[in-house]
C-alpha cells in the first residue's frame, strides 16, 4: 500500500495493491512517471506491455522495473492519454495527475471490467474502486439515491452511470474523465468521455465481415485465443484458473496448459445439490489435460 500527496495543489492518490507483476520496490504505487510530469494509482493489469515497453525503449524511455506501470505513465507521456489508452490491452481503472496541466484524469477499461468511482462529498472530489473507500471520507454524507434504488429493485442491479448513492457515479466502461483541479466551477461540470465503442466495433465488422472459409476462421479464431491466454500468462506470483468443466473455462485451461511447461493449477467449487454441482466434469477435463 502506499499515498501520494501534494498539499499544495490539493491532490491525494492511494493504493492497495494485489501485485501480479513486479512485485519489487520499483512496482510500489502511487508511481512518479519518469520524466516527472504524471502520477498514477493504478488497479488492473495491461496485458501487452511488454510490446509496448519494446516500442517505447527506442524512443528514449528507460524503465526502473518491469511493472506494467511503469509502462504505462511512458506510453501516456509519448503519446498521451488518449491515444495511449487505445493501445493498451486489459482490465484497468487508474488515476493520473498531470503536475503540468493540474487535471486529474480517471479511465476505465473498454468492457469496465475493473469498476470506478467518482462523485462529490461537500467540496472534494473522491474517487476510488469501491464505494466503501469513498465512505471512509469525513465529508461523506451517505444519502440514498431513490431513483437509483428503483432501478435495483426494477432490474437487480444500479445500471451505470447511477450507484446507490447522490452526487456519486459510477465511470462508465470504455471512458475517461478529465477534472481540472485549478478550476473548480470547470470541474463541477466534468462529463465521462468514450475513447470505445463496441457498437462501432460491431458496426465496423459486419461492414466488412470474415472473407475466409470456415476452417480458416476456425484456425483465426484458435490463434487469437492462444494469444489472448498467453498475455494473460504473465505472472510474478502462481496462477491458476477456475474450472466449471464447461466450454469456456475447460478451452481457457487447454490453451493454458498447451503453453505450459509444467501443471496448470485449477479449482473447482462443488455443490451438495447434484443439480448445481459441475465438480465431476470439471475433473474429468483436468484429468484428461
């Protein structure tokens, strides 16, 4: 765990940190970016950093550690924010503070994976991954949201961007959102924007859909599964999978084992209720990778 704080411009980021990567000093959070200019609280995992890293190191950045952090406050100081994040691949929610500019920026992940929150108590802007961080706040009045009370009863769940309670949001999945923390009248009126849109993506393919035969999707779609397995590999800690012994995770833990030297781990939920309980076929498919 660990805070940043600059009393003079009024800003705070903390951190409580499960560390997958990097798990030495030079992966601790909140992290200065190395040309000085950003501080970033970051919760998530961006998948392809090392490519970015590769495509980075040429144009002057050098690293400290091999934390996908780090790569990411080198990517937003290159490129910027917005183009940086469309580069990025994984599940995130992380906070930026330029020291330049004196705007703190929240993004969130394209399918929002990796939840954010934001709102006002009195005059602070909080923000944080769950709404029990922005309780712990002295100025937090936990007023209810009837409306959005409504909407759970209605649906049984808040759909974004409402939560449960007043003058709190949730970020909606594949946005951003700039406060400027010099101009408080300016950061009263701050609006999420989308840098993704899986309509557009959906619009996009059947514009111009698969031109190949069946076999050649097949063997497309096998690839880019691999891939997406392989990235999601990357560990400085022991991982596993939980496994149902249904379609999706039982292909998850093929790929995975098809690029493992050694035994995948997995895990298995049991129910006493024969009806619920998948326990036997989740063994028989470990059994047999």
């Amino acid at each position: 765990s660990g805070a940043w704080v600059d009393a003079g411009a009024g800003v705070a980021l903390g951190s409580r940190r499960l560390a997958i990567v990097d798990l030495s000093p030079s992966g601790h959070q909140p992290m200065l970016s190395a040309c000085g200019r950003y501080v970033i609280a970051f919760n998530g995992e961006v998948y392809n950093f090392s490519s970015l890293r590769e495509e980075l190191a040429p144009r002057g950045h050098s690293f400290r550690g091999h934390s996908d952090t780090e790569v990411i406050l080198a990517a937003i100081a290159e490129w910027g924010l917005e183009a940086a994040v469309k580069k990025f691949v994984g599940m995130f929610a992380f906070a930026v503070w330029d020291k330049k500019q004196h705007a703190l920026h929240l993004v969130r992940d394209r399918l929002g994976i990796k939840p954010l929150y934001y709102g006002w108590a009195g005059k602070t802007f909080l923000f944080g991954s769950e709404l029990k961080a922005l309780r712990a706040h002295p100025d937090f009045t936990p007023e209810i949201n009837r409306d959005a009370l409504a909407l759970y009863l209605r649906y049984n769940y808040i759909p974004q961007p409402f939560t449960i309670y007043n003058r709190i949001f949730k970020l909606p999945p594949g946005t951003s959102l700039s406060v400027p923390v010099m101009d408080r009248s300016a950061a009263n009126q701050v609006a999420p924007k989308p840098y993704w849109s899986a309509k557009d993506i959906a619009e996009r393919g059947a514009a111009k859909p698969f031109a190949g035969k069946e076999t050649e999707a097949v063997e497309q779609l096998v690839s880019l599964l691999r891939d997406s397995i392989k990235m999601r590999m990357v560990a400085d800690v022991p991982l596993g999978a939980f496994l149902s012994g249904g379609i999706d995770s039982s292909t998850v833990v093929a790929l995975m084992q098809a690029q493992s030297s050694s035994r995948v781990k997995t895990f298995t939920i049991g129910f006493a209720e024969s009806h619920y309980n998948e326990a036997a076929h989740a063994k028989a498919v470990a059994a047999h990778l």
